[in-house]
C-alpha cells in the first residue's frame, strides 16, 4: 500500500491498497479476536485495515456483508478439513466419523474468529446465495456420515439419517463452542473435549442399536 503524489508540492492526492478486500478480512478477523463479532464497527474494521472510512464500501454494502464473507471463508475452510478427515468414510464409518469430530473440534479451537463469524454473528446465511452453498456444504458432510452409519442398522431399523445427522451436528457443535473452542469463551473440561464427543457419540449410536458390529443386513 502507498500514498501517490502530484508533481509539484509532493502532497498526497489519494490512498491506494493492493488488495483492500484482503485486509479488510484480516483486519475483520482480528477485531472478532480482540473484541467478538459485535464488538467493532464498520469504521473500526476500515481503521485496522489502515484506509479511510470510506474505502471499504467499494467492496462491502456494510459491516454485516463484510462479516458474511468472513463467515463464507469459514464455512469453505470448515467444510474442506471435515471432508478430509470424512475421506469418504474409509477405513470404515465408525473411525471415519471419529476423525470428522475431531476435525469439527479443531476447526473450533484453530479457527476462533472464523468459528465465531459463522455461528455466533447473527449473519444471515441466506444474505447471499454462495453463503448458504457453502454452509450447506459443509452440513452435508456430517449428512454422508449419518447416512453411512445408518446404513449399518438392519434395513427394518434404520433411523432417519438426517435426525441422526442434526443429532450429531448439534453434539459437536455443543462441545467445541462449550469446550473446544480456542478464544477465552472456552470451559474447563476435566478430559479432552475429543474424548468427551467420542463417548457422546459412542452412547448415542448405541441407543440406536449401532456400533462396530453393525453390518446393515
């Protein structure tokens, strides 16, 4: 970034950012670290990004569509690391969809302000059609999971997949903001937050007459 001069008295004419939209992410992104996502002002992120008041409008309406694009980053991020650790339910869809929890609880605990834009902003996510793609996205991982592990149960006995799925979106979802997540909001928890899901998890599949020996015939 710079400032240009005119050719006579060397004053500065006009601000110039190589990349505003960039900067004003990051800056966004550190102010709901410091403050959380209501803590700061359109004005606040344009003054940490080191451009005038004005500036940012060239790429934002306002401050909620700057937090919806930090929250549609998130939900892009968010959905490729649980598709990772998914990898299409191998080795089989117990230990695959152990791995997808500590992903959604790492995700909590490394991405904080991210976590934070995408769940506790109060953004609308059908503000923009490519928000909610992304969201939807990243759900319908946890959706192939419980699909899989529904598929385990004898075919008269399978419980409804996307119950199951909402089940176990809301179960994650509660230890990482509770006891995963990696800002000051986060609670004590005498076990790793990990432990703590799988055992949920482990008691609830159980209850549905699901576990390793499961076979789905």
């Amino acid at each position: 970034m710079g400032w240009s001069k005119d050719g006579s008295g060397g004053r500065r004419r006009g601000y110039h950012h190589g990349n505003l939209r960039e900067a004003l992410i990051e800056a966004a992104l550190s102010l709901i670290a410091e403050k959380g996502p209501s803590g700061f002002s359109f004005a606040d992120a344009a003054r940490s990004a080191g451009v005038s008041s004005a500036a940012p409008y060239r790429h934002f309406r306002d401050r909620d569509a700057l937090l919806a694009d930090v929250a549609l980053r998130g939900f892009e991020l968010f959905e490729q690391r649980l598709a990772k650790a998914w990898n299409d339910g191998r080795p089989e869809p117990f230990s695959a969809f152990e791995s997808t929890g500590r992903a959604y609880l790492a995700f909590a605990r490394e991405e904080p302000s991210h976590y934070s834009a995408m769940f506790e902003a109060g953004v609308d996510l059908d503000s923009d059609p490519e928000l909610r793609k992304a969201a939807d996205r990243a759900f319908a991982v946890l959706r192939q999971a419980a699909d899989a592990l529904c598929a385990l149960a004898p075919a008269g006995a399978r419980p409804p997949a996307l119950m199951v799925s909402l089940h176990l979106w809301s179960m994650s979802h509660g230890i990482a903001s509770l006891f995963g997540r990696g800002d000051a909001g986060r609670r004590k928890l005498p076990m790793a937050p990990e432990e703590l899901l799988e055992a949920g998890v482990l008691v609830y599949l159980r209850g549905l007459g699901l576990d390793r020996g499961s076979t789905g015939r």
